[in-house]
C-alpha cells in the first residue's frame, strides 16, 4: 500500500474545498467528511475501492500537506486523471 503525500501552498481551509471539487470534477464519491479534522473518505463511483485523505497542516498557516491512503489493496482509484488534478 503506497501512501502519497504532497505540500500545497494554501491554508487548510483551501486545500479541503478544493478537494470537495476535485472529488466531485473526477466524478467520485465523498463517503465521508470531517472538516475540522481534516479527513475525507472516498470512493470510486461503483463503490468498489476507498481511500482516506488526511490534511496535516502541522502548526503551519501557509501550507497544508494531503496524504492519500487506499483502503483497499490491489483496488487503485487514483488514476492518470486524479494525478493530474493533484499534481501527485
């Protein structure tokens, strides 16, 4: 299970709405949200593969780092498309 991390150069609050659209650009499925603490769960369309995403803005104000963790091994639903989005 490979977890991507990448720092974005926004505020956390930025980095999670951006996330809320891209989630729904890429026509996935937000399962769960939990704003305050940072942390998203998603699924593709068919519910056949998950993932957490978490944001650590670590003490920072001006940047906020996303790591992507699947939940499911051998199911991988960040594609080409998601990455580009991403910049992962």
């Amino acid at each position: 299970m490979e977890i991507k991390n990448r720092w974005f150069p926004y505020e956390k609050s930025i980095v999670i709405n951006a996330l809320y659209d891209t989630i729904e650009a890429l026509g996935l499925s937000l399962d769960s949200s939990n704003s305050v603490r940072g942390t998203l769960i998603v699924s593709d369309a068919q519910h056949t593969g998950s993932m957490r995403v978490a944001l650590d803005a670590a003490g920072h104000t001006d940047r906020t780092q996303v790591h992507i963790y699947p939940h499911d091994v051998g199911k991988n639903i960040i594609n080409a498309d998601c990455k580009i989005k991403l910049n992962m």
